[in-house]
C-alpha cells in the first residue's frame, strides 16, 4: 500500500470530496485508512466507568483507499504515488533503500 499513517491526503470520492486530512490509521487487510476530519460516523455509547460521557459520539469511520490521493509535501498537489531505489552509503558498504516519489514533481515524499 502506497499510503502511510500520518500522510495528508485529499478525498477525491465520496460525500467527503475535496476535504483534506491526515492518516490517522491503515488496515492493509482491508485496503481501508483512516482520515481525521472525514467520514464521521455516530456511535451509541453506554455509561460505564470507563467512559465519561454517554449518548452518541462522532468518531471519524474508515476510507476505501481507492477514495484517496496523497498531497506532495513539496508541491502541495494531490499525486499519484511511485517508488525509486536510492543506494545508501554506510561506512565501507552501500545499502538499497526504497522511497516513495510524487508523479509530478519528482520529489521524495518520505
């Protein structure tokens, strides 16, 4: 999955369209994520001592990937996602480190 936990995203589908938020979580077994600020579900909760307050709550409710795009941190734009293989040097060896690049601009996201 080419999306991250802490990534900005922009909604492109949905009842959500055109908002913008950060990843709050991923389920990679579903291809499901978590925006913060969209897709607010109420939930029913009971009084008990764990929980202060009872009656409904809204909690933001998962995404489809497929819904989201991830914003470039350099160029702000909503971007497709692509992966590049860097070699890394460490001492007297080199490593391959694979990062994710913005489409557009070419730039790392990482």
């Amino acid at each position: 999955m080419k999306i991250h936990r802490n990534d900005n995203v922009l909604v492109i589908a949905g009842k959500d369209r055109g908002k913008t938020g950060k990843v709050l979580g991923v389920d990679r077994t579903k291809g499901r994520l978590t925006v913060d600020g969209v897709n607010f579900l109420k939930k029913h909760v009971r009084p008990n001592p764990a929980v202060r307050q009872a009656g409904i709550v809204e909690r933001p409710g998962p995404l489809s990937v497929s819904n989201v795009m991830v914003v470039c941190t350099k160029c702000g734009k909503p971007t497709r996602v692509g992966h590049e293989i860097l070699q890394v040097q460490e001492g007297d060896s080199t490593r391959r480190q694979k990062v994710r690049v913005c489409k557009q601009c070419q730039q790392h996201i990482d």
